[in-house]
C-alpha cells in the first residue's frame, strides 16, 4: 500500500514555542491531506484538511491561527502548532488518500507525532 | 451527524483465545465501514474494510460483517496472538458526498497474554 511519513515521532517544547510537524507522502501525491488529534482515551478527532495549493478547511472548534497547516507540494503538508501550551500536548496524526486508487476511501497513516508541552 | 460506538478496552486476552470488539455506527446513506490496528510506536494501518451491507472484511484471520439492520461491525477473530496486541479503531467514511474523512470509533486496546 501507499506509504505516508510523518516527522518527528515525538517531541518535546517548551510553552509558548512552536512545533512544527511533517506530513509526507512517500511513494504517490497527494493533493488532500488531513490532520487528526488524539487525546488520552479517545478517539482521533478530525482538526483539518489539508489542500495542496489553497487554504486548508479546519473543522469547528479548530483555531487556525494556532495550528497552521500549509500544502505546498503534493507530497508534504506541515502542521505549526504555534503558541503552544500544556493543553496542547497531545499524539497528530496525519493521513492521506492515493488518488491511483480512484474512488477508494482507504486512508493511509502516517505513525503520529506525540507532543509534550512542558 | 456520523458517528462510532466501539467497545471499551482494555481487553486483556489469552493466546489463542476468541475474540470480539463490538463496534456500531451512526450515519447518513451508506457508508464504508474499517477497522484499523495501531501497533505500539507505529501509526494506523488497514485491517479490513466493508463497503456495502452484508460484505464480509476479512485479513490475517480477523473478519468483520456489515450489518445494516444492526448498524454493526463486530470485529472477530478464532484464536488470537500476542502480535495481535495493538490498538483497534473501527471507524466509517460516507464518500458519496465527496468526502472522505473518517469517523473513529475511541479504540479499543487488546492485550494478549502467553
């Protein structure tokens, strides 16, 4: 199957720095991206999609200005969590369709990156 | 809106022993239906997958069967292993919008024992 990678697997920051974390379709492009967080014992919430070339469509209750998301290739969406504090720590996950596959929903996921605000 | 139930882990089984998470769903028109595994340290993968009711998903001896009438998709599987410890999300896409985001159920961690 399609392969996605994201970078860095964990990291930790102090409060009020920003992370940036990588997003990146190895063997095929993609044009849409999408941005998930999960918190301890729940589910992954989609916070974003990701469009290569244009604004990415953040879902209700995501800041935009705290978490930037930017596309600008068919193979790397970044996610900037800016600010960031404690109650950002969480694990993002990142995922992708390959559009070879045509009208598939199958997603492929990147490992996730757990972020610790210290 | 769409929406997944799944069973609340942790599971904690014996080696060969049988299992199932019990998984059901909320959603408009007809959507498809996933699990996926999260090893430890690595990111979701695709278990299986059921795009219309009645379909049987099934890999690496794990099965699950839609079932619109129930809105189900227990996942099963004869006599498990402890590489089968992970993490499993049952989770649904409506794609006949053009959509194809996911709705994850919260998990459901298993642990198999020798």
């Amino acid at each position: 199957g399609a392969v996605v990678s994201q970078h860095p697997s964990w990291v930790i920051c102090k409060s009020g720095t920003s992370v940036k974390i990588e997003c990146r379709s190895l063997d095929f492009q993609a044009t849409t991206m999408f941005w998930y967080r999960q918190f301890p014992k729940q589910s992954l919430m989609l916070m974003a999609t990701s469009n290569e070339g244009s604004k990415a469509t953040y879902e209700q209750g995501v800041e935009k200005d705290k978490f930037l998301i930017n596309h600008a290739s068919l193979t790397l969406s970044t996610l900037t969590v800016t600010s960031a504090h404690p109650e950002d720590s969480s694990f993002y996950i990142c995922s992708a369709r390959d559009p070879r596959q045509g009208g598939s929903t199958e997603a492929f996921f990147g490992q996730g990156t757990r972020l610790t605000v210290v | 809106g769409n929406s997944v139930t799944q069973m609340e882990g942790p599971v904690t089984l014996s080696e060969e022993a049988f299992l199932t998470i019990n998984c059901t769903y909320t959603a408009t028109g007809y959507p498809s239906l996933f699990w996926y595994v999260q090893y430890p340290g690595e990111g979701l993968q695709l278990l299986l997958k059921a795009t219309k009711a009645d379909d049987k998903g099934s890999n690496k001896g794990f099965e699950a069967t839609y079932r619109k009438e129930t809105t189900s998709f227990h996942l099963e599987k004869g006599s498990v292993q402890v590489s089968d410890s992970a993490v499993y999300f049952c989770a649904l896409a409506n794609s006949g919008a053009g959509s194809y985001q996911l709705t994850f159920g919260k998990g459901t961690k298993l642990s198999v024992i020798p």
